[in-house]
C-alpha cells in the first residue's frame, strides 16, 4: 500500500508527547491543544500533595526572589535592611508579601512603597488563591470503591455469567449507585483499517438503592452479549479490556462519587466462582468478610448442595 503524504505542517521542534495511563497501561498522547501548563487548576488538582507544595514553596522563593531584585535596583530603598544586600532584600519582600511587617525594615522611598504595595497586593491575591486550591483539594470527594482482582466466567441459574465484586471500604452508605460494564476491543475492517470499538455488556441489575456492604455484578453471556462465542484466545487477538464504572451519592457528604477499575483480557478466569462472603461468626452473627472480596475457586469444586 502507498503511504500517504502527510499533510500536518512542517515543525521545527519535536513534538511534545504526554502520558496518560489507563489502568495498568501507560499510552504517550500527541496533543494539538499545546501544553498542559494551560490548565494549571487542572495540574493543580491532579498532582500529589507533595508536588503541590513543593510547587507552591518554588513558586514562593521564586516570587520573592524576583521582588528582591527591583528593591535591589535602587540604593538605599529599604531603611534598617539586615542583612545587606541581596538576602536583607529577600527577607523584606518574604515579611511584606506575607503583610506580617515586623517594623525593623520598612520602605524608605516613594519607589520602595509603591514596589510594597503591588508586593502586598499580589500576597493577598497569593493567598487566596492557594488557600481556595488547598481547600478544593482537601473537599474533593475520593470514593473508595473497591472491585475484585479478577472478573470470572461461571454457570449460574443456568446461564453463563460474567461476574464481578464490589465492596464499600467506607463506613458510609451511596445511594443510588449505579454500575457500567464496558468491552473495549480492537478491530480490523476488511478495507484494513484499525480501530478501538467500546461495546455496552448490560448487566442484571445495573443500580443499586443503598451499596454499603457489597455488590455482585453480572452481565449474561447470551446471543445478545459481545461476548458470546469468546474465548480466551479471541480475545486476546482483539486485545480485549473490561472497564467496570461506579458511581453515586455519598450519604454523609452528599457529594457524588466515581470510581473506574480496568481488566486486562487475562485477568478473566474462565470457570471459576467467587468465595461467598458472607460468613457467620462463632457467636451466631452474619458478617461480610472483605478480605474475601478476591477469593475465587474453580467452578467444578463447588460443594455439593444439602440434600432437602
């Protein structure tokens, strides 16, 4: 085949590629929206406590620094500066953007006055600002979803099912939760084009009224399922991915919550069932046991069912 011209216009500089990791896959993307530094309330949210405050603490030596240097740029503009120099102008830009003033070094000229009040001015923006960004971050709502390690293909009732686990690892309740199961398959036309397909995989009850405890979901395996005729080995020709998604309404927060968990193809266990969880306790009293949201066992060693 005839490889076709490119018609993208000529760049001196090597493009900037940027990662963005899906589960446990890491994809590089070619953005034409130019860079990330655009949306910085983006970064802001999205970044480590540790990499937002050392951003802030740069940012702030950096500020500081800059103020330092126009007080530098006339002789004598600070009154008292100790030390001299560069450092007695850094620790009064440090006491004025932060409006503490000490009373020691003050502004001695016209100039230094109108540098400390643009100084003081860009503190109080400062400060507000990084006050709003710590608080957003601290109230954003984390939902702590926890979904099974593995999906399994089991009978059940007669019918082939695709199951996974869910658990609430808080003490809260989410109301109205609902779940979506996704197939994300790649595919060839017979033209020879490739593309990523996402198809629904419905499930039995798809919304539950009060997820506190745990949730078994379960898509059918039939002729109307994407999944009918699969095998491990077609879908990993396709290079097949189940993304599971949850979300609701926290209950004490009242804030919604959303949670994403990603299956690779061989993370499906063909003929195996999940451990039951519930289990009762030396004295009598019915739990769920969380730590065996993960258990599975192979389908032809389920027990045997009391005799009635």
């Amino acid at each position: 085949m005839q490889a076709m011209p490119d018609s993208r216009p000529a760049s001196s500089s090597p493009p900037r590629l940027r990662s963005v990791r899906i589960g446990a896959r890491q994809w590089w993307l070619r953005s034409a929206h130019g860079s990330s530094l655009h949306d910085l309330y983006f970064l802001s949210m999205t970044s480590s406590w540790l990499q937002f405050y050392c951003s802030i603490a740069t940012l702030f030596i950096l500020l500081n620094s800059g103020f330092a240097g126009l007080y530098l740029l006339q002789s004598d503009s600070i009154a008292n500066a100790a030390p001299k120099g560069f450092w007695g102008a850094f620790f009064f830009s440090v006491e004025t953007l932060a409006t503490v003033g000490y009373g020691d070094m003050h502004p001695a000229t016209l100039y230094a006055h109108v540098l400390a009040t643009v100084e003081i001015f860009t503190g109080m923006m400062g400060i507000a600002l990084f006050t709003g960004l710590t608080f957003a971050r601290f109230s954003r709502p984390r939902a702590r979803i926890v979904a099974s390690q593995a999906p399994v293909v089991c009978q059940y009732d007669g019918q082939t099912m695709l199951m996974l686990r869910a658990a609430n690892a808080r003490k809260s309740m989410i109301t109205q939760a609902s779940a979506q199961l996704y197939l994300l398959v790649q595919q060839h036309s017979v033209e020879g084009h490739t593309l990523h397909r996402l198809l629904d995989l419905p499930l039995v009850r798809e919304v539950h009224p009060m997820f506190s405890l745990s949730w078994t979901l379960m898509h059918p395996i039939d002729q109307n399922s994407p999944l009918w005729g699969q095998t491990s080995e077609s879908l990993e020709q396709q290079q097949a991915r189940l993304i599971l998604t949850i979300s609701g309404s926290d209950e004490i927060t009242t804030q919604d919550l959303h949670s994403r968990h990603l299956y690779q193809h061989q993370d499906i266990r063909w003929n195996h069932v999940f451990e039951d969880m519930l289990q009762v306790d030396a004295q009598g009293r019915e739990y769920v046991d969380h730590t065996l949201l993960h258990a599975t066992r192979p389908e032809a060693a389920r027990p045997a069912s009391p005799a009635k």
